[in-house]
C-alpha cells in the first residue's frame, strides 16, 4: 500500500518559512500523510528531529517508508491528532495539513470520490465504525439536511436530504452522486461543479468529525509548543479557515505570524491543482513572561 500512496505536499516552501526552523528542534507533523512535509523539514538540517502521526494506516505505512532513510530522528505514532499525547515533549514547530489527501481520493474503494463506483466509506481511519453509508442510511431527515447545510454549505440541502431519504438505502458512491445530480434543478445540475460535491464533503466531514477534531487540536497545540514555536495549519474549505483564523488570534498563547492566509504561487497552481484552495496560517507561541 505505501508503494501506491502519492501526495504531492502543498505550500512546501511557504511550509518551512512559516514553521522557522531551528538547527536541532523537535517538531510534530500532526497529518503526516505520504511524508513530503515531513521529509523537508528534517532535510532543512541534520539534527532536526520529528513526531510524525496520521489517522490513515496507509499513510502511516507510505511515511515509515518514505521517510525510513532518516532512522531514528523519526518516531511515528498512528491515530488522530485529537487524541495525540506528546508527554513532556516541547516542539519548536507543530504543522497540520488538514482536509482529504490526494491519495485518498484516487483510491476508489476509499469511497471519498464519486468519479468512479464505490462503496460509501470516507473514513480515514479504517479501525471506526462509522462510514458514510451508515449516515445516509440511518440518520434523520432533519439532521442530514443540518449536516449537509452545515459543512457543505449546500443551500439545497433540504431537498437533497429529503431525496435521500426516499430513494435509501444508498450501496455506492456513484448511486448516492447521480441521485443527488437527478433532484436538483437543471441548471444546478450543469453548473461549474457537480451537485454532489458539497454533500459530499459534509459527509466526510461527519464521517470523521473533522471540525470537532480540529478545534481540540487548535486548543491542545498551543500547550505542546516551547516558547517561540510555531503554530502552521494549512485548510482547504471556508469552514476550517474560519475555526483557525478565530483560534489563533483568539488565544492567549499565541501571536498572530500571518494577518491575511498564505495561498500558492502561480507557479504552484500549474503543478499542483489542489493546492489551489490552500490557505496557510501560521502563530507563534508567546514567552511566557510576555503573557497579561
């Protein structure tokens, strides 16, 4: 499986600048994913050390290979950030680049993509219960055009829940996708994006309870870092940019680095497609003596 994963890493340079490298400093990669951040970072010098961790076991295999030349300077730990206890350790960087991988999406059985006919799964740790089918299968009426309206942002969502409600229960990706597309007006249904994306997404959202997980790490990493570090968190929707732009200038530990998103060059943009919804926040952890 880690021969397979491929994920090309998002903002590197912009990455490195943000988190300030320090010769020598520990540093926590909180979405590992394929390794590409991370083999940056501890390319950057020598005696730089890092806590690498991902929910996806398949990343975690792709990371423990990619990165496996840098012995033990890497430690790996698998499961959800939220969940991450890093002890007495301080990290003088801590970086999280949130949202689904590119790996995750090109791999069909994942369920994250409708392109191709799939079972509705969407988790990204494959050791939870919870899947998409379960959702769209069993949840209430109510709470499904909620969920939909809420992290897809889907101002159809009450049409499209009440849909799914009589049409269930759903089996695959492309059945959810098409019956989404047949229930929305024409020319929704024609327009510059396909009329499952945002109920998709909320889906994934739910499926892995992105945003709840998410604002215990922005409440959590600031504690984990020595003073001086920095804070990079990269997202890739509205509802995540918006949660850490509050929480960073929000905190008392922590100093504003970036007043407006860091977003890829056009350089970038031609290479990378997905790095065109980047956005980039850094903080830096105050000293403690500076704190009212």
């Amino acid at each position: 499986m880690a021969a397979e994963f491929h994920h090309v890493p998002v903002l590197p340079q912009e990455v490195l600048t943000g988190l300030n490298l320090q010769p020598g400093g520990l540093y926590l990669d909180a979405t590992v994913g394929g390794g590409g951040h991370s083999q940056l970072i501890l390319e950057a010098d020598p005696a730089i050390r890092l806590v690498a961790v991902d929910q996806d076991e398949a990343a975690i295999a792709a990371a423990r290979s990619r990165l496996g030349p840098y012995g033990d300077r890497v430690e790996f730990w698998s499961g959800n950030f939220a969940d991450f206890d890093p002890g007495d350790q301080k990290f003088q960087g801590i970086l999280a680049d949130l949202g689904v991988s590119s790996h995750q999406l090109d791999v069909a059985e994942r369920g994250f993509s409708f392109r191709q006919a799939a079972p509705l799964d969407m988790r990204m740790d494959s050791r939870q219960e919870t899947t998409a089918a379960s959702l769209i299968n069993h949840a209430d009426e109510t709470d499904l055009a909620n969920l939909i309206y809420q992290y897809g942002e889907e101002r159809l969502s009450r049409r499209i829940a009440r849909t799914i409600v009589e049409k269930r229960p759903f089996q695959t990706t492309t059945q959810l996708a098409e019956t989404i597309a047949g229930c929305v007006p024409r020319k929704y249904r024609y327009g510059r994006i396909h009329p499952a994306t945002r109920t998709f997404q909320a889906l994934r959202i739910a499926v892995n309870r992105e945003m709840a997980v998410l604002e215990t790490l922005l409440a959590q990493a600031p504690t984990w870092l020595a003073p001086g570090g920095r804070l990079v968190i990269i997202s890739f929707h509205s509802l995540e940019d918006r949660l850490v732009k509050h929480a960073l200038k929000g905190s008392e530990w922590l100093k504003v680095v970036t007043k407006k998103p860091v977003t890829a060059s056009e350089t970038e943009l031609e290479q990378n497609l997905r790095s065109r919804s980047a956005k980039l926040r850094v903080a830096e952890k105050i000293q403690p003596d500076t704190l009212n």
